[in-house]
C-alpha cells in the first residue's frame, strides 16, 4: 500500500489497491479504482461479446445456407411437368415423406413407364418411393392413394429364379416389408418392398 503525505502543498497518487491519504494530522481514508483492471475488464468482457457475436453470425449463416438448400430442393430435375428432389441424406419411409410434406412436396408416385425409366436413369443406389402397403398387407398404394392399377404401371423385381417382389421377407423386420424402393439389381431398376424402418435415400415429386 502506498502513504501519501501532504505538507502544505497538495499532491495525490494512486495504486492498484485501496490507499489511504494524509492530509496534515487529519486522515481520510478513499477507496481508488484501478484504471489498469478496469481496462483489463473492458478488454475481456469486449473479446467475450465479439466471440458471442461471431458464434452468432456463422449459426445465421447455416441456418440461412440450409433454408435456401431445402427451399429450392424441388426445383433439382424435372419431367413432364413434375419437379423432383432426389436426396443425398437417408431416412426411414415416413422421415423421407414427412420431409417432403414439409416442403410442399410428397414421395414420389410413379403413373407411367416413361417416368419410370426416367427416375432410373437418375439413381445409382436404393431411393424411397410414395408406395406402400401400411393400411392393409398385399394392397399397395400410392401417396395419392391411388392403387397399382389406377396408376397404370408396375415394376416389380423378378428374379431369375422366378420368385418376384414384394415378397413381405421378415428376416430383418418381424412387421415384414411394407414399403417401397427403387433400386438397381440384375441389369435393371425395379421396385423392391423393404421394411419400413430402414434408412434410405428418396425421391420428393411436386408438380408445376
């Protein structure tokens, strides 16, 4: 702690901690801030609100980055006045469809060959289609709720040896396989029912 005397002529200094002043045979006793810490305090709490500040900025840019990529997902190919999103994320059947909804759009519903062989020439590994049999076993049906002979087109899988999809296999899943891919096997793209439950690409239709 630093004394400071006073004789006569006044005279003042200050250090980093609590001083007490004289003045002739009187004492007063002041408490004096340290200009160096409180700079030092400035100094951190400034670093600290530019690092928040930052943090800030670069979540609003992903966010904005994300929103613009999901709002123009339907606009990456088109056919016949559909617009189609072929993702490169995988989710089970109702994730793929509930994000699809969420865009406006739905899973895929296949209503030609043409479309057909139009999607094929566009994948290279299993995609979700809007197919499925959920509400009863054997009776598939589209997103649109339009069935297989409403919509006028099957491709289902057949295998050389004779066996051909859907087959409902429970060797994965105890529920069976209730909904639909399209995938590449033995020359083709064919359509494949699968469980439900399996984490897979997919395709969002909306049309324009």
């Amino acid at each position: 702690m630093d004394l400071v005397y006073y004789n006569d002529m006044p005279s003042a200094t200050t250090s980093d901690c609590s001083c007490t002043q004289y003045r002739g045979n009187s004492i007063q006793k002041q408490e004096v801030t340290s200009p160096k810490w409180t700079k030092v305090l400035l100094i951190n709490l400034s670093v600290a609100l530019i690092f928040a500040l930052g943090g800030l900025c670069v979540l609003g840019i992903m966010y904005v980055s994300v929103t613009v990529q999901l709002s123009t997902l339907n606009c990456e190919t088109n056919f016949h006045g559909k617009l189609y999103f072929f993702s490169s994320d995988y989710l089970n059947w109702s994730s793929s469809r509930a994000f699809c909804v969420s865009k406006g759009a739905d899973l895929v519903t296949i209503t030609s060959q043409s479309e057909h062989d139009f999607l094929a020439s566009e994948i290279k590994e299993q995609h979700w289609i809007g197919l499925s049999d959920l509400k009863t076993e054997g009776h598939w049906v589209w997103v649109n709720n339009q069935t297989l002979n409403e919509s006028g087109v099957q491709s289902w899988h057949k295998r050389a040896s004779g066996q051909s999809e859907p087959d409902n296999w429970r060797g994965t899943d105890p529920s069976g396989e209730n909904c639909a891919v399209v995938k590449y096997s033995e020359g083709h793209v064919d359509w494949f029912d699968i469980s439900c439950k399996l984490q897979k690409k997919f395709i969002c239709e909306k049309k324009y």
